[in-house]
C-alpha cells in the first residue's frame, strides 16, 4: 500500500515537501490523511486538517492568532503546523520527513 502511494505521487510529479503545494491540498480538502517520520525516526500516519469548522468549539482560533498565554510564533519554513484529529490537538510535522499525503476517506 505505501508503495503505491509513493508511486502515486511520483506519477503526479508534484513535490510533496513544497509548503505551498501542502496549503493548496489543505485548502481543497477538509480532512487529509498524512505519513511522515517523526524526528525520532518511527513512522507515523495521521488524520489532520487546517480547516476551522473540522476543530472542536475551543480550539477555534486561527493557528497564527496569538493568546493572552502563549504569543503566536510564526510558522518555521521547515515545520507544518496541522491539528491531528484524532489527539485532537496541534502538531507539527518535518516537512522534508513527509512520506505521503492524501485526502482522507
């Protein structure tokens, strides 16, 4: 399955580790279902999103707005900010670590 994936976004000869091409597929997908390697090198799949609605009522805020504890810090060029569905908080990926990305089902 991950060879196919990888084949797959190899055939569409776009590169995944562009963050601007990472913002586009966020934008056109509500949900996305990311593979990276986590900076202690293990695998990880995730179900994440950027998109507002998809967050629960209290972390609704846009991920660059800052609060009254924690000023915002903008985004590192290598980091992608994504807010991980399932933990249901904020995280951050390695964009270069990216393995594949798709919309998820």
């Amino acid at each position: 399955m991950e060879n196919e994936l990888n084949e797959l976004n190899q055939e569409t000869a776009v590169d995944i580790h562009d963050k601007e091409y990472l913002v586009e597929q966020f934008r056109q997908n509500r949900r996305m279902e990311i593979v990276f390697i986590k900076k202690n090198g293990d695998q990880r799949t995730m179900l994440c999103t950027r998109n507002i609605d998809e967050l629960p009522e209290e972390m609704r805020k846009p991920i660059t707005e800052s609060s009254e504890e924690k000023p915002a810090r903008p985004e590192p060029d290598h980091l992608f900010r994504v807010f991980d569905i399932d933990a249901k908080m904020w995280k951050s990926f390695v964009v270069d670590n990216l393995i594949t990305i798709k919309p998820a089902a």
